[in-house]
C-alpha cells in the first residue's frame, strides 16, 4: 500500500485555507472589539472547551495576560476545581461551577468546542448570559452541526466552515492569534 505524504499534507492545507478563507471577517472584527471593550474597562476574559478546544484556550490566557495586559482566565486549566465539580455534582457543571465563582457582570466568555455542543460549554455561556457577560463562539461545522448550541447562544460566533476537528482545532488558536495581533497592531503595543 502507497502512500503519498506530500499529496496528503497538501490536501490538508488546501482544506485548512479554505475554511480560513470562508471565516467570516465581521464577525472576527466583532469578536476584536469585544476583546477591546473587556480591556478597556478592566473586565476579565473567561476561556471554556473541552479537549484539543481546551488547550487553545491555555494558550490564548498566557498569550493575552503577557502581551496584552488583560485579565484572562483559561477554565481549562484549574484540574483540582474541574475534577471537583465533576465529581461531586456532573461534567457538566465543571464550567458553571468555576463561572460561579470568577465571573463578574460585563466579563467576556469565550468558549471553544468543534460541534458547539458540548454541554459544560452550553451550560457555561448560558450562565454567562444570565449573568450580564458578553459571549463569544469560536467552533466549527463537526458532522453538519453549523456552530452547534453555542452558536445561537453567543453574542458573537466565529463558524469554521469544516467538519475536520483538526482544521477546527487550527482555526481556533489562528482566530485568536488574529485579535490578539489586531489589538497590539490597534494600540501600538
């Protein structure tokens, strides 16, 4: 049996820049300002996913806490409280049970998932909507599901249009390398 790497990784990239090419640009230029506002009142930015959508936002709350100076949470990454609440109540509280405790009205929930329907990540946006919090949608089109749940509960929704959880995974930690460049490129940092 053959195999042809080459023609195998250029597939993967063509499919990986058709999806950014199709990534709707108002609605990241949105996600930007939401980011702008949070920084420019001093509210905290709250990460949410799960898996491979858990590390971006590990990644994203070092990123922007260093170079940005904003106030960032990565709920991703707090295992004592996570196993916690899934153990002591269900997995799918583990968002909400933390949101209770970090959130203040008018911070911004940003939450990852590839199907957007996970339901730690639905709980913790619907939580965050209740409690006065913008919310934004980074996620994908796994197995047809176009944003999922939270993509109709999010103030802003960033769609990949793909149904490759890698190229979705891609997308998510390029989408947030985009609004944090736009924000040093728009504040001279």
């Amino acid at each position: 049996m053959s195999f042809d790497f080459t023609e195998f990784a250029d597939s993967y990239i063509s499919n990986l820049k058709e999806a950014l090419d199709s990534l709707p640009r108002s609605n990241l230029e949105q996600f930007w300002k939401l980011v702008e506002q949070a920084h420019e009142s001093n509210s905290c930015i709250h990460f949410i996913g799960n898996g491979g959508s858990a590390a971006t936002p590990s990644h994203s709350a070092g990123d922007w806490s260093k170079e940005l100076s904003i106030r960032t949470i990565s709920h991703t990454d707090n295992v004592a409280s996570m196993t916690a609440w899934a153990n002591d109540t269900d997995y799918s509280n583990i968002f909400v049970g933390q949101l209770t405790t970090f959130l203040t009205e008018g911070d911004l929930v940003v939450a990852y998932s590839g199907s957007g329907t996970s339901a730690n990540v639905v709980k913790g946006l619907e939580y965050a909507k209740k409690n006065g919090c913008s919310t934004v949608a980074v996620t994908g089109n796994i197995n047809g599901s176009q944003g999922g749940k939270i993509a109709e509960i999010a103030d802003v929704a960033i769609i990949s249009n793909s149904g490759s959880m890698e190229r979705i995974e891609d997308i998510q930690l390029i989408v947030n390398h985009i609004v944090k460049e736009a924000i040093k490129a728009h504040k001279g940092l």
